[in-house]
C-alpha cells in the first residue's frame, strides 16, 4: 500500500521551532517541508485560488516525489454549492495544472448546511477531467445514503474519511481503488494531539480496507501547536511499524521542539 502522509497545509507560525528550525525563513518553510514528508494538502485554496503560476512556483521548489492535494476552492463548495460546476471546475483545474505531475487528488469540503442533492453531486464530479482523482467531504448526515455512495463508484470518486475527537464522522465507505483521511482533532493532551490507540485503530481501518496497491492519502488538519506535524509522524511510524510502507516523515528525535 502507499500511504501517503502529511498534513493540511505548512505555513503555520507556531510551527517554528517544532518542525521549521528559528533561522529558516518562512520562504523557505515549504522546502523545509518538503526535505520531511513527501505529500501535502493545500488547504488555502479553499479561501482564495491562487494562480497557475504560484502552483507552478510550489511544484518547482519540491521534489519530484512529492504530491500536491489541493482543497478545492469555497466558490464552487460554499459559494456556488456545487451548482453550475463548469466554471469554477474548469478555473481550478486550469490553476491546479502548474502543479504538473505532482497534483494529486482534489478534495470538495461540503459545506455543513448543504444537505444531500446525489443528482448535483454527480453533475459536479462529472465536470472534472477524466483521470482527476477527487474526494468528497459531506458534511451533512443526509448524505450517508446508498444513492450517493452509488454516485461516488460510478464516477471513481473517494468518499474522504473524516475524523472528529477520534472518531469517524463520516461512513467508513470504500468508493474508489484508493482512499482519502483527514483529521481533524484528536483527544489526547495537549489538545488537539491524537493519542497512540486511535491512530492504530485508524491505521488498522485502512489497511482492511484496501489492497496492498493502493494510494491511501492521509492528512492531519490538527495544525495548532504542532500537533499535525508530530501526529503525522507517529501515524508514520505506526504504519511502519505494521509493515506498511508510508511515504517519508521526519525521523525519531529530528523535530526541533521534542
């Protein structure tokens, strides 16, 4: 299996001095990033689009090992709530294109007050080239039904698992040959750390879910403190520990604030 870990994003300030050493500046944090794991999700997309050329610049200054999830922006979640997909879809892929061999998947967040439409849902997914791996992250309970599970086969989307306080807040479906994690907030001390039988239980639902060829993406949204850098890793290691074969994270005792 390729598990690929990382977290939701790398630009947080309070992660100076855990994973970014004091005298690396902030331009230079994604290739400090990118020196530890192999994968991210960029998540300020969502807020604002950036431009095919800062995609562009970003693929430039990692290595080419290194995959590029990208949150699809509010204006076609929030905004346009899916509707009217073509626009927004095309712009995005358009943007998202300067990444090159180094986009991965696309991830659509719900918003938590849309409620289930598995007709608009197919309309949108249906927007996206051919090839474009995507996940989905509803957020409404009325979407856990079977024909929006058959809407996420049929077009070979990801239903993305997300985690709240250590715990599954989405169907543990299996929707495409390869799968999406996100986590958000863990249990454990400090706040919002998740704590070692969690990840396991987490790891052990990933791998009897899919098979030993599949790309399983896995990041952590805990970003305060340093908590998803130092979960990202233990999560790691575990795999590694379980014989997995995760992607790189940053090897035992190299974080700056242990």
């Amino acid at each position: 299996m390729a598990l690929l870990v990382g977290t939701s994003g790398w630009q947080y300030k309070d992660w100076r001095g855990v994973l970014y050493p004091p005298d690396v500046p902030v331009r230079r944090w994604l290739e400090e990033y990118a020196a530890h794991f192999a994968t991210v999700e960029i998540n300020n997309a969502f807020y604002r689009l950036p431009s095919r050329e800062t995609f562009a610049s970003w693929g430039e200054r990692v290595p080419p090992d290194f995959t590029v999830a990208v949150k699809a922006s509010r204006y076609l979640t929030h905004i346009k709530r899916l509707k009217d997909p073509e626009e927004p879809v095309h712009r995005l892929m358009s943007h998202a294109a300067g990444l090159g061999a180094r986009l991965g998947p696309v991830l659509l967040q719900l918003p938590p007050n849309l409620r289930c439409d598995a007709a608009l849902l197919d309309a949108c997914l249906a927007g996206f080239p051919s090839g474009t791996r995507v996940a989905v992250e509803p957020r409404h309970d009325s979407w856990w039904t079977p024909a929006v599970r058959e809407v996420l086969e049929s077009r070979g989307a990801a239903l993305c698992w997300a985690d709240v306080l250590s715990r599954p807040v989405t169907p543990l479906w299996r929707t495409a040959d390869w799968g999406y994690v996100r986590f958000h907030q863990g249990r454990a001390h400090p706040w919002p750390r998740y704590g070692r039988q969690a990840l396991e239980t987490w790891l052990d639902r990933v791998a009897t879910t899919w098979p030993a060829d599949a790309d399983v993406y896995a990041y952590f949204n805990n970003d305060p403190g340093g908590a998803a850098v130092r979960d990202a890793v233990a999560f790691g290691r575990t795999a590694q520990r379980a014989g997995l074969t995760p992607t790189r994270v940053p090897a035992p005792g190299s974080l700056v604030g242990r």
